[in-house]
C-alpha cells in the first residue's frame, strides 16, 4: 500500500521548519506522544505528515504477524507471536501510517467481528482495524477537532496503554497498538478536549507563508513533482538518504543523552510559572529536549534546547484565560523571556 | 482557436461568465486528454435550470463517452463506496463485494448538485479522495486500495450569498464558476468543434506567478492550493493555444476561472488597485465585470472608508485592512451552531444499535448486516430455518445531525443624536461585525432605530453583499424608539428560535431613548419601555452585546445593557478582539 506509493519528498518541503521538526522529534522518540499542528488549510500539513513516514528507515517486523509486532521486544508481542515461534521469522518493513477518516467507524477503528468467517465458518473470529495497522507507525488525523466523541475516547484509552483490549460480540482480544498520533485541524472549526490536547506531545501552529517568493517556490516545487514525481523524488534522493541517516544516528544517540539537575530544575521552573496543568508537560519536554539534543549530536541537554522546544511542548497545555487572547506559544515565549533573563542576571 | 478568445468581443457580464464557463470545459478537456490526464473539478454556482443544463451538456460531450454520474448531495460517503453484498455473501457463503459508485467513476465525473450544506464527513472523504488519488472500494480495508481519478463537478445551489459547499472541499476544486446570474437568452450559438491537439501545459515565468500568488492573497485566499490550481489553469490555457509559456491573458483567465468566485474578501482600496492593474491587462469584458463587482460590493460613497477607518480602534483597523492578515482566515473561520443528535430529522449519521420506536427509523441494512454473522447459529436454534434470523438486539435506528446554525441580529440605533455623534461609525463596526459573521456564514439580520417606528430592513440572510447595501442605505435623523426596536429583535429572536438556529444580538445605541412603545414623544416613558422591554427579552436567553455608541458614555446605553443582561462595550474602548470575542462568546 505505502511502500508502492510516490510520496513528495520531505527534504523538498519549503518552509514549515517548526512541524518539520517536531516530526522528526517524535521519529526519533517514538514516546514524545505526538504532535498536533493547527492551522489554515492548504499549508502543507498532509504532505509533510506523508513525506515523513517515506523518508523514515524501515523496521524489523515479524514476518506473518499482521500486528507488525516487534521481534526484539518481548514484552509487545501479539497473542499469536507468543503463542507460535514465528517471532524468530522477521523481516523489514516501511513504517505504516494510517489515515483515520472522519466517517470512521468504531468498528473500522478498533477492529471486529470477521463477518466472511463468520458466515462462512460459523466461527468468531477478530478482523483487526486501523489501530492493529497503525501499530509502530503514525496514526494521522486530519482534522482531529472534529472527531466523534465516542472515538476520541476509544483512541485515548488505546494511546495511553499502546494496547488495543476488544470485549464485545463475544470477541476476546488483546493486542499492541503503540502508534505517534498525529493531528491536524483548524481550532476555530471546533474546539479538541483538553484531555486530547494534553495527549500530544507537541503542538505546533502551522502558517500559510506569506511571502510571495516563498509561496512561488512551493507551488513551483509542487508543479514540478506533479508533472513526474519519480525524477523528483530521484532529484532529492540524495538529500532524503541524509535526512534518514541523520534521524537513525539520532536514534542511536539518544539512549546517551544525559539530563543534569540543573535543567531538569529549569524545566520545572518554566512549567510552574506557566502554570500547567499535571506533570506531562514537564516529561515531555525533557524528552522533546533529550531528542532535540541527540538529532543535533549533543549529548547534554542544555538550557538553549529547552528554550527551543519549551514553545512545542507546552502552549497547548495552558488554561484558557479568557482576557489573555495571546496564542499559546506567544504566552510560553513571555514567561520563557522573564525566567532566562533572571537566570542570566544571576 | 477563435472561440477560445472570448476578449474580441465585448459582451454583457452574465454572457462574460457564461463564455468563461465554456472556456473552463475546453480547458478542463484539454486537461484530460493532456500525458497526465488528471480529470477536473469544478465548484458551480447556479441554479437548476436551462442554463445550468446547458453547460453540463457541453461538458458532457467533451468528455469520454458515459463518463459522468449524478449525485445527490445528501448522500452519505459511505453510500458511495462499495461494501459487503450481504444477499450474494450469504448465497454464495464467501464474502462477495459489490462497488460502489466512487470506484465505477474511476476517469469519470461525478455531479453532485448541492441543495444543502453538504456533510462534514462527506467533504472530508472527497478532500481524502482528490487529495491522494486513491480509493478503498469498501472503505474499510486498505488492501483493497485503489486508483481514483475522480472528476468532480459540485453545483452549489446556495442563494444569496449562501454557500452549500465546505471551504475544505472547495479549496481542492480547481475551476470556480458562477452561473447563477446568466440567463437562457445569454447563451451564445454554440461553435463549430474545433479539432483540439493535445495541449502541452506552458510553462510560467516568475513574475507572473508571482503575481498570481498575490492577488489569490488579495482575494483572501491564504491557502496554498488556489494559486496552483490557477496556475495550472493558465499553463493550460497556455497550451491550449500552442502557446509554449504563458502571458498575462492566461494568467487573468486563470484568476477568473479559478480564483475570483471563491475570494472571501473583496479587495478594497489597495486591493482594487492591483486587481484593477488586472483587469487592465486583460480582455475589456473582464474589466467591465471587474468594475461591476467593485461598484456593488466596496463600501459606497456616502460612508468614507478613510474617515471610518481613522475613527475606529487600532486592532478594529486591523480586522478591516485583513485582505493580507493572515490572522483573518484563523479568527473567522467558519463555526457553525451546536449540533444535535435527533432519531428523526436531519442528516445521516450512521445509525445505533436500539429499538425502534418513538418515531425511530429502522435502519435495514445495518440491522441486516447486525444479524448476518449469526445466521448459521440461529438457524440451528429456529423453528423457521429458512428465514432471515433476525432478533431484537440486531435492530438499528438511524441517526441525524440537526446543525444549529446561528444568526446575528444587529440592532442600530439611526437616530438624531446617534447621527450626529457616531453613525459612520457605528455603521463601519456593524460592517465588520457582518464581515466575520458572513465569513462564518452565520445569518445576519438588521433593525434600524429611525423616527417614530423601528424597521427590520434585512430579515435572516446570508448574504453580505445585500446587507452591506443596505447599510448603505442606512440614513440618520429623528428619534430613538428602543423599546419597539427591541420588540422587532424579540419576534427575529423568537422566530430564529423556531426554526432552530441559535440567535445573539448586537445592539448598537447611545441608550437614549425618547419614543416610547406607543411612538410617542417623551424621554421618561420611552426609557421606561424600553426598560422594560429589555428585560422581556433578557428572558429570552439570548447572548445579547450592547455597544455604547455615545461620544460620552452617559450611563443610559449601560441601564439597557443591564436590563438586557448583557455584555456591554462602550466604543472608545471597545477593540476588535473585544467586539468579536464578545459576539464569538455570545453566540456559544
């Protein structure tokens, strides 16, 4: 499906450097949470969302299991896996990324009753949904803010846990579905639950260019790659091949990067004046920061990473304060200011 | 190609658009015969009619043979993908698909004329469909992935400003026509059939990409996909003419095929200039229709856009002058009424498992499709194993969204002491207010306070361009009948209530009211009415704004305010955050 798919590449997306990197911020730590970009339409967030997942390197899968399940990890394996020895069998496969429509169901979702087995068989037996094919890979939902309650739910319970449990039509079944949710919408369309905001590890705003130049070489690119995609996507292979061996040495580096008291104090220091909500916020920064470290080979985090991604991972976590219309990222921007300038002055 | 070249003669605006409209079909065929062969969209604003058969007659006849298909716009999105054939899977006891009408219009065109807003999910799987060139023939499986080159012709059918089709789905269309004003009698003799090459799309130089980005920016159109689209309409056009780049005729053919019917802004003041820049490089008719357009839709002459804009706060400025802000698309963005799920009216939305009564509709495939997977249990079980095995818990009813749309209704205040304070001005806020209110597509409803009696001189529309007008028409002088004002809002009020949308109010005054109920004279009495007026309509519930148009606030606007219990901004202070938040909060 994917694999045989042109896809733009994400080396030749022009500007979006914020989404851009939060997207390789959670290719590099899976467990960031996500990110969520808002904004207008046509600003490219499909696209980049799409070219991502083409540029990712590919992982190790079992070979016959249709939850793609780990074979180095144990303890994420499927009924099956368990069960038969086939974990042993792997091979590499492209990471998935799943459309949710919104027209979903919730059948479609989490997966349901095999209706051909059951006719045909008489038998009971589970026809994974979307979650199943989701699973390490990217869930993509656009326009999030306008999905159905009920599926908010069933989707929260299954990010949390990253297994995916179905008890109904007498099915029993329990398997992993661990996937980065990705979300994009326009907030004035409809507001997202706090609990799905707090859910996304980042939120980024995405804004159409204004510059005229810039808007030309989009569309210029753009036209470009429609008239023969391959000799585009070949023209920036090069660059794509960068990019993926960037994103895997990252990977590699990440498990090294240490976090001193010091910063760790710093996050906390910014997460209280902010006044968020829970202690989210403060894990995933830490984790936003150790990846934004690893992705530019350091290995200390430092103040100027957490000041970097402070915007990201938390303007979406704020109350709402009624005579306080500044976007989110701008209130984060002002108390970030104050708390560097005192530390500088000390 | 001598019919192509529409700019020889000189021809009334409503045939103008109907030669576009042919233009765009030629265009679009090109489009379909050229190497890439992507089929085209087209978003049409007309009415069903003669006209409307027309033109989608001459569409027809370039396409391939049986290629088109007819829609109706309330159909749900998974009506059109195929599914299970529950009949042919139980026959044949394996599971047998039929297709749905989406992959059938595989290189085809779909028509869909839209009587009605058309559904969220249903745009959203159409934006899917066009977006990645692919369909799931079931919509569930992945594996059954496959091509669509969808053609999509949408005919919105909104009167009056009032538009069917979402600005998600529209975005993705690429030729934007309005047929709505041409008439039978416009239609010129058809011409002879040229014998069309295939088009080799032209390229296009900087500068005139350029500038095609900047007057889709002018026309509102923050988006990236306008721009391109019209871009690939001109390099078409282009072609069309053996050209091998495209020129400035291309390029303003481009803008009026594709850009200038979906603006969300009409350029004004600098705006103009550069679409009048346009419209001088182009063909005479365009230019005339340029013109007509800015005649009826820029402020009129009466009310001096500069004065007004010196006038009013900073932040309001801003809001105005948002043809290039690219905060405008954000903050205005369509928002439509609360929702709410009913077993009885609406549109579709799937249905539940439940029972079926009250007045609920069985939904019979899903009942049926509820109780497939058990048959050949029941059947073991039944004493009539030759039926259908169906039982109460497979029973599904269906659901329906009923939208609650909102409506503002402005309540300003044209009297003698308003006219001589602040009229311009409180006419510039009402049209700001109207401008956000239309960009969300809310219904909008106008009483003016004049004289003896109040006057609903715009009932419930949609349409900007006609509330605009009358605004203009707007004159200040005489005296202030608050209470019967409020007592017209009372029955708009009521009336938006019945049919379900949810209304808010907007009252523009300086609070001194000086006829009373009767319309009579008298300052005491008329306050006392329109007292108590204001707190009969408080008991209404409706999310009330007072703005305080007074040079000095003298405290009488606020007395109203308060008996309406209502959020109350004086003008001096008031900001565009303040006035558009207070309406945005009010109409929640």
């Amino acid at each position: 499906m994917n694999e045989k798919r042109e896809v733009y590449p994400f080396a030749a997306i022009v500007g979006q450097d914020e989404l851009k990197h939060a997207l390789i911020l959670s290719a590099i730590d899976p467990s960031l949470g996500g990110v969520l970009a808002l904004g207008d339409r046509g600003t490219g967030k499909t696209t980049t969302v799409r070219a991502l997942a083409a540029a990712l390197p590919t992982i190790e899968a079992v070979a016959d299991c249709r939850y793609r399940c780990d074979p180095s990890d144990t303890t994420r394996l499927c009924e099956q896996c368990l069960e038969t020895n086939r974990a042993s069998q792997a091979k590499k496969v492209s990471v998935p990324v799943v459309d949710l429509p919104l027209g979903v169901t919730q059948d479609r979702l989490l997966g349901s009753l095999d209706i051909e087995r059951a006719l045909v068989d008489g038998k009971k037996e589970f026809e994974p949904g979307l979650l199943a094919d989701a699973n390490r890979g990217f869930l993509y939902i656009d326009e999030v803010n306008l999905l159905e309650d009920h599926l908010v739910d069933v989707l929260l319970d299954v990010a949390a846990s990253g297994w995916n449990v179905i008890e109904r039509e007498g099915l029993s079944v329990r398997h992993p579905a661990s996937f980065v949710l990705i979300g994009s919408g326009n907030p004035e369309e409809g507001e997202l639950r706090p609990q799905l905001l707090d859910r996304f590890g980042l939120s980024v705003d995405v804004e159409t260019p204004m510059d005229i130049k810039k808007r030309v070489e989009i569309i210029r690119r753009r036209d470009t790659y429609d008239a023969d995609p391959s000799a585009f996507i070949r023209k920036w292979k090069r660059e794509t091949t960068k990019l993926r061996n960037r994103i895997d040495r990252a990977r590699e580096l990440i498990g090294f990067v240490t976090v001193d008291d010091d910063v760790l104090a710093l996050i906390a220091e910014i997460c209280i004046g902010l006044g968020t909500d829970g202690l989210r916020g403060e894990l995933t920064l830490i984790k936003a920061a150790r990846a934004d470290a690893a992705w530019s080979g350091d290995t200390v985090v430092s103040s100027s990473h957490v000041r970097k991604l402070a915007p990201l991972a938390l303007s979406h976590r704020l109350r709402k304060n009624p005579l306080d219309d500044a976007r989110g990222s701008v209130r984060v921007e002002r108390v970030l200011e104050e708390i560097y300038a005192s530390r500088d002055a000390a | 190609m001598a019919h192509l070249d529409t700019s020889s003669q000189t021809c009334s605006p409503q045939s103008a658009a109907w030669n576009d409209a042919c233009l765009a079909i030629e265009l679009a065929a090109g489009m379909v015969s050229s190497p890439t062969s992507r089929m085209p969209t087209f978003c049409v604003k007309a009415q069903a009619g003669p006209v409307l058969d027309a033109w989608l007659e001459r569409l027809q006849d370039v396409l391939p043979r049986d290629s088109t298909k007819q829609l109706q716009g309330t159909a749900r999105f998974s009506d059109l993908l195929g599914g299970l054939d529950l009949s042919a899977t139980l026959a044949a006891g394996k599971r047998v698909y039929e297709e749905g009408l989406l992959s059938r219009c595989h290189e085809g065109v779909l028509i869909i004329p839209l009587s009605a807003a058309m559904m969220p999910e249903m745009a959203a799987g159409f934006g899917a469909v066009l977006e990645s060139g692919r369909v799931s023939v079931d919509g569930l499986s992945p594996a059954s992935d496959q091509d669509l080159n969808l053609g999509l012709v949408i005919i919105d059918q909104g009167e009056d400003g009032e538009e069917f089709l979402s600005i998600g789905l529209r975005d993705r269309l690429m030729f934007h026509l309005d047929l709505s004003q041409v008439s039978l009698r416009d239609i010129g003799k058809r011409d002879e059939k040229n014998n069309r090459g295939i088009p080799k799309p032209a390229l296009c130089d900087a500068a005139l990409l350029e500038e095609l980005c900047a007057v889709s920016l002018s026309l509102g159109l923050a988006s990236i996909r306008p721009p391109h689209q019209a871009l690939q309409v001109a390099s078409f056009h282009a072609g069309l003419q053996d050209r091998s780049t495209v020129n400035r005729e291309d390029v303003s053919t481009a803008i009026r095929l594709s850009l200038v019917n979906r603006a969300l802004v009409y350029p004004i003041e600098e705006q103009d200039e550069a679409l009048e820049e346009e419209a001088n490089t182009s063909n005479p008719d365009e230019e005339k229709q340029e013109s007509n357009r800015s005649t009826s839709d820029t402020m009129p002459n009466e009310m001096d856009v500069n004065s007004i804009l010196a006038t009013l706060p900073p932040e309001l400025l801003m809001a105005l002058k948002s043809n290039t802000n690219k905060r405008r698309g954000k903050r205005l963005a369509g928002r439509s009424g609360g929702k709410r799920i009913s077993f009885t009216r609406g549109k579709p939305v799937g249905s539940i498992r439940g029972s079926f009564d009250h007045g609920k509709r069985l939904d019979l495939i899903a009942t049926l499709r509820a109780s497939a997977p058990w048959q050949t249990m029941r059947r073991q079980h039944s004493l009539n194993p030759n039926r259908i095995q169906v039982r109460k818990r497979d029973f599904h009813v269906k659901r329906y969204l009923k939208p609650s749309e909102s409506t503002t209704i402005f309540v300003v205040d044209a009297s003698g002491s308003t006219a001589i304070n602040r009229l311009a001005e409180a006419k510039g806020a009402v049209e700001l207010l109207l401008g956000e209110s239309y960009a969300r597509r809310d219904h909008v409803a106008l009483i003016s306070l004049r004289g003896q009696e109040s006057e609903t001189i715009l009932p419930p529309t949609r349409s900007l361009t006609r509330a605009r007008r009358t605004l203009s028409g707007l004159r200040g002088g005489g005296g202030t009948p608050l209470a019967h004002g409020l007592q017209k809002a009372m029955a708009v009020a009521q009336d938006e209530l019945r049919k379900g949308r949810s209304p808010s109010l907007v009252l523009l005054t300086d609070g001194s009211a000086n006829v009373s109920l009767e319309g009579l004279g008298g300052r005491a009495q008329a306050m006392e009415d329109a007292i108590s007026m204001a707190r009969g309509l408080a008991s209404l519930e409706v999310a009330t704004l007072v703005i305080d148009v007074s040079r000095s606030a003298n405290g009488h606007a606020k007395t109203v305010a308060d008996a309406l219990r209502a959020k109350y901004v004086p003008m001096p202070f008031a900001s565009s955050k303040n006035i558009s938040d207070a309406v945005r909060v009010s109409q929640h």
